[in-house]
C-alpha cells in the first residue's frame, strides 16, 4: 500500500509547528498505525532526519499512552479503538492522512504528536482515591455490592486517561475522564465517605486545569476507546451539587416574629 501523511512537527513547546507530507509506498495491511510510523522513522532517520515523536507504551490499548487526531477523529474512524490497535487494513491504497497533536489549552504540545497530560494527574491528586483506612482486603463477598453497581463500576474503571475525549469535546472539556474517575469510586462502599468531598474536589481542580465545561455533545462518548458512557457525567453532577448544597452555610433571620 502507497500512503501519504500529514503531520504535525512541532520541535518543543515554545517552537512554532507546522505540517510536513511524508510518503509510504511499501506498508503493509497487516501492519498496526504505529508500526506504520515506526517505518516512516526509521525511514526518516536513516536520510539523517529527525523521526517523529509521539507516544506509546503496551501497544495493546491497555495503557493510555498513544493518541492523536487522525483525519480529525481521535484515536482514528474505528469506534472504541487506540491508535496502537488501529491496522492500515482500515485503510486503502493512495490513502492521504493527517496526524494531530490532542489539541486543547490543558494539553500544551511537547514535540510533534507529544501532549503533556499532567493536567489529569492532578485531577487525580486532587480526590480520586480512597484515603481512609480500609483496613486488609476483605474476604470475597464480605461487602455485599448490587451487581448492576458492581458493573456500573467496572464499567467506569476502564478509563485509560488517554484524553480523547478531552481533544474530541468541542469545548475541550475533561468531564467524562474526570466523571469517569469519580463514579468508579461513588458506586462502591469503599468510596461512600469521602464521595461528595471527592466529586466537589475533582471538579474544582478540572475546572481550575482550564479545560471547558460540558453541553452534553456526547462527541466524548463516541470517540472513548472503552465506550464510557456520558450517564458517569450526570452521577459526577449529581454529586457536585450535593456537596456543594453541604458546605453551603446557613443564613439565620435576623429575628423579628410576630407580637
């Protein structure tokens, strides 16, 4: 298969990016994305050129490392896919692809396909975590848990935080990551004490990271590599307002009764 990309090279943070064309002519169908463009490098490297940075790490869509946009889509057109799992199969001969950085102000480009996703990290600090004393790992079945919770849970716990949904929300919103972390916890009883005090704290330190709110677009669900529902984005609420109904403080009248 001939092939012809579209990338974003961009040095470092401070130096202005531009795209470059880059031509394939001998890939393979059974190759996966990122084999593709570790061909490209070792092309570009043998001609004396600097190859192109981007992420990777288990290449089995476990990690959360890889991620770009590809033709504007990311993680690329096959629903609930990485970009390391993605296979030139996808794809046909001539093709012409652009390759994109996540593109969000939370996501600074550190070099070509490179985001610097710390902003997540901190979102986690903040609150997405059990701290109080659980105790030794209990029995299998001690703690009763509704299989359909047990399941909702399961389900959120998916999250890879690769930041798809962040590069994909027309606001650059990070509300199904951050719901995400939040609602594996809030539907277990080892998340139940500290649960309104950890959704009132994550979101605070989204929104203080600058990624933008959510309108419901739903663009986030769609291109999840583990199919995360947006119903953990209407839990995360639920439980912001909660807390934040708790800590509001009590206005006492003035007095003043009839007599």
């Amino acid at each position: 298969m001939r092939i012809v990309l579209d990338i974003w090279r961009q040095k470092n943070a401070n130096a202005a990016g531009q795209m470059a064309r880059y031509e394939l002519s001998q890939v393979s169908p059974d190759m996966s994305f990122l084999e593709m463009l570790d061909v490209l490098n070792e092309e570009l490297v043998a001609k004396g050129e600097e190859p192109v940075a981007f992420e990777h790490d288990c290449r089995e869509g476990i990690c959360g490392s890889c991620g770009f946009m590809i033709d504007g889509v990311a993680h690329g057109p096959k629903p609930g896919t990485t970009v390391c799992q993605l296979h030139m199969r996808h794809y046909r001969d001539g093709d012409r692809l652009t390759l994109e950085p996540w593109r969000a102000k939370a996501f600074p480009v550190l070099r070509d396909l490179i985001v610097d996703r710390a902003a997540f990290d901190r979102i986690i600090a903040s609150g997405g975590y059990v701290s109080v004393n659980t105790g030794s790992a209990p029995d299998a079945n001690a703690i009763p848990v509704p299989k359909d919770d047990a399941e909702r849970a399961m389900d959120a716990a998916q999250c890879i935080g690769c930041g798809a949904c962040v590069a994909a929300c027309p606001n650059a919103s990070a509300s199904l990551f951050t719901a995400a972390k939040i609602s594996h916890l809030a539907l277990l009883p080892q998340g139940q004490p500290e649960r309104h005090d950890r959704a009132l704290q994550m979101v605070m330190q989204m929104n203080e990271e600058g990624f933008g709110g959510c309108t419901n677009m739903q663009e986030c669900e769609a291109v999840c590599p583990k199919r995360i529902s947006i119903e953990t984005i209407a839990l995360m609420n639920r439980d912001y307002l909660k807390a934040l109904v708790a800590r509001r403080p009590v206005i006492h009248g003035s007095g003043g009764g009839a007599g």
